[in-house]
C-alpha cells in the first residue's frame, strides 16, 4: 500500500516441545503428507492441499487473534473482517486508496459463490461465506516487531496518525474515535496476516482479504501503512511451528518498493527472508536505506507496460530458484501496478495482473512447493477492486480452492 505525494485440523501440538523434538515433528509431519501423496494416482495434478504441514502450528500461539481455530470442514482459508474497512466520515475519500475496496472484493466473490466449499454438484449455487475472522491484534503481539515508542506514539499521537495515512484531517478528530475508526482496522488487517500465515501451513494456501501494509517497519509508519503485518506473521509463524518453518520467500509486486518489510529485515538480521521485489523505481518511497535487504531488485521505469512487466515477473521467480526450497511463499499482490491509477504510473492492463498472479501461485505450487499466503495490499484505480475479484476469481477455479476436502473437482 502507497502514500499520498501531494508537494501509499488439524493436531495441536503441546505448548512446550522438548528439545530435538520440532525436528522429529516435521520429519513424522513430511513423512505422513508423502505417505498421503504415495495414494494418490501419478496422474493426478498436484494441489495446494497436498502441501499443508498441519501438524506443524501450535494452534494455541494463536489464541489471542482468533477466537476459535477454524475448522477445515466449515472454513475456507480466507481471511477477512468487516473492520478492515476504515470509514471517517468521508474524511477517508481524500486519500485516493480505497480503504472499503476490502468489503467489495468480500462481495463480488461472493456473488459468484466462490467464498464456501463447492461440490461439483454445487458450483452454482450461492452459500453463506465460509471465511476465518480474526480479532484485533493485541498491543502485546505488535511488540513483536514494533517499539514500544512507536506503538505508544500510534495511541497517544493524532500526529503520528496523520503521519502514517497522510490525511491532515484527522488532527481534528477526538482521540478515541481516531483510535476506533482508523487504528483499529490496520490492527484487524495485522492480525488478520498472522493468522493466514498460519492457514496457509496448515492448509497449503491461504488469502487474507487485506493486509499487505509493506511500508510500516518496527519504529516508524507510512504510505497508509501502520503495522509490518508481514514480519508480524513471519515471527510468529517461526514461533509456532518450533521453526520448522524457517525460510521464507517474500514476492512483493505491488508497484511500490516495500521499504518497511526490507528494514525490518535488516533490522531482525533475517538472512532466512529473500525478498523478491519488482517496483517502480521512479517513485515512492526511494527509500536507498532499505535496498541492501533486496535479494533480486527488480526497479522498472514509470510507463511499463504487460509485455515488460511479465516478463519482469518472470525472470524473478526463476532467479528465485537460486535460493533452497522455501518453507513458504509469501506474496503481497498490490494492483496499483494497474493502467490508469493515480500513483502506481504503470500501465499494466488487468488482464496482464490476472496473468502475474497465476505464475505467482503456478511458481508457489510447481517450483518452490511450498504453501502461498497472499495479502492485497495497494490499489489506487477506481476498478481496483473489481481486477482483485477477476484474479482471484481466476485462481480460486484454476488451483480449485474451494473444492471440498476430499472431493473431485
């Protein structure tokens, strides 16, 4: 997400593991998918269900951002709350990133259906969502990664606020209903991360319906972006699987560079992150400091279009390769690389944004084989939301992710 430039089931496992014993857990936890695998006949196509690790997440690392664990039968891996969406009284509009794009997506999906388990007898029909809720994220579990200075300065400072979304206007504001109306959202949108990180072991994908908030790192925010839910959920993640999840590669194609992923980076010394990261060099947020952290930089020139792009994308993921297999993927997908929006300055057509997102998730399930979680992140065009529910309408029928556990698509 960008600034605004005026002058962005499985097992528990036991809370403590003994010494030695996360190695034995994923070891019995890769034997038995390989097992599952060895029944399945050769000529069936690989799935993203085959390459969830349920076994690995301590669910109960957890308990604080969901409030009962979701079960695979009745959820989706969607993640999504309807407090993702920041209202001000209209305050909100004079910033051009559509911070409600997060509720139409839920809706337009949904018209179609794609939100619940389908049979094959039952793909036109239209049911209840079946998406998980997180709560807000806790003061405690953004300490994880952001100083308590700053976490302090985003509860006491309308300024620091105002910082951060770059909207001048919320000086104004009484303190509490700032806190409601815009720190609030960004707090569900971090735990709503952290806990899709979790889905996407235990299920092999996962898709926050928000989050992606790449600029924000552990003392200082911008760009509409407040918290680093992506190291927020990575940590945790490590936390709660023992570190049997370890590497992680970060695919970051929103069309800003993500400084604050990259700093933090830096920060934590997380050699075990490689960042991939095509953006427009040309524009906000600049940000040299951060580079360093970049493993394969890819800055572009303002004006790039589907066939330069793509194949950007592409030389990206295959120089990805150069690093050992994943534990996850992890892909922050902002569409402000759209033609027309007012401060990404590509003109990549949705079409071409359709095509991106597939060889992500074809690179996450073919190449890496490792477990995808994606978050939405930045989108400043009018039509924004209406090119995330095509893709994701896309992907949702090609991978068949809301095929029902067991069933044929």
């Amino acid at each position: 997400m960008l600034s605004w430039v005026l002058n962005p089931l499985g097992i528990s496992l036991p809370s403590k593991t003994p010494l030695g014993a996360k190695f034995d857990n994923r070891r019995s936890c890769m034997l038995s998918a390989a097992q599952q695998a060895h029944t399945v006949p050769q000529s069936s196509a690989p799935t993203f269900a085959s390459l969830g690790r349920p076994c690995l997440i301590r669910k109960e690392d957890y308990a604080d951002i969901v409030k009962a664990w979701p079960s695979e039968r009745s959820t989706l891996p969607f993640v999504y709350h309807d407090a993702y969406n920041v209202t001000i009284f209209g305050i909100e509009k004079l910033h051009p990133f559509d911070s409600c794009k997060f509720s139409k997506v839920v809706d337009k999906l949904n018209a179609q259906g794609l939100l619940s388990y389908q049979t094959h007898e039952e793909k036109k029909q239209k049911h209840t969502p079946q998406m998980a809720e997180p709560l807000m994220a806790t003061h405690e579990a953004l300490l994880n990664v952001h100083t308590p200075k700053y976490i302090d300065a985003i509860h006491s400072s309308n300024m620091k606020v105002v910082q951060v979304t770059e909207l001048p206007p919320l000086l104004i504001l009484p303190p509490p209903l700032l806190q409601r109306q815009v720190v609030n959202p960004m707090k569900y949108h971090a735990a709503g991360t952290m806990l899709a990180a979790a889905l996407a072991i235990e299920r092999g994908w996962s898709i926050n319906l928000g989050g992606g908030m790449h600029h924000a790192y552990a003392n200082d925010g911008m760009g509409w972006c407040m918290f680093d839910d992506v190291h927020l959920a990575i940590r945790r993640l490590r936390t709660a699987t023992n570190g049997a999840v370890k590497k992680v590669l970060y695919i970051d194609l929103d069309v800003h560079q993500g400084n604050g992923v990259s700093r933090d980076k830096l920060a934590f010394k997380d050699e075990d992150l490689i960042i991939v990261d095509v953006f427009n060099g040309g524009i906000f947020p600049k940000d040299e400091d951060a580079w360093p952290a970049i493993n394969i930089s890819v800055p572009l020139r303002s004006g790039a279009r589907d066939a330069e792009y793509l194949k950007a994308v592409r030389q990206a993921l295959e120089d990805a390769t150069q690093w050992s297999q994943p534990d996850l993927v992890f892909y922050n997908a902002g569409t402000d690389v759209l033609e027309g929006d007012p401060l990404g300055r590509f003109n990549i057509s949705p079409s071409a944004i359709q095509q991106r997102d597939q060889m992500v998730f074809e690179h996450a399930l073919h190449v890496a084989k490792a477990p995808i979680v994606m978050t939405l992140s930045g989108g400043y065009a009018p039509q924004s939301s209406d090119v995330i529910s095509a893709s994701l309408s896309n992907l949702i029928r090609l991978f068949q992710l809301n095929a029902m556990p067991g069933s044929s698509a």
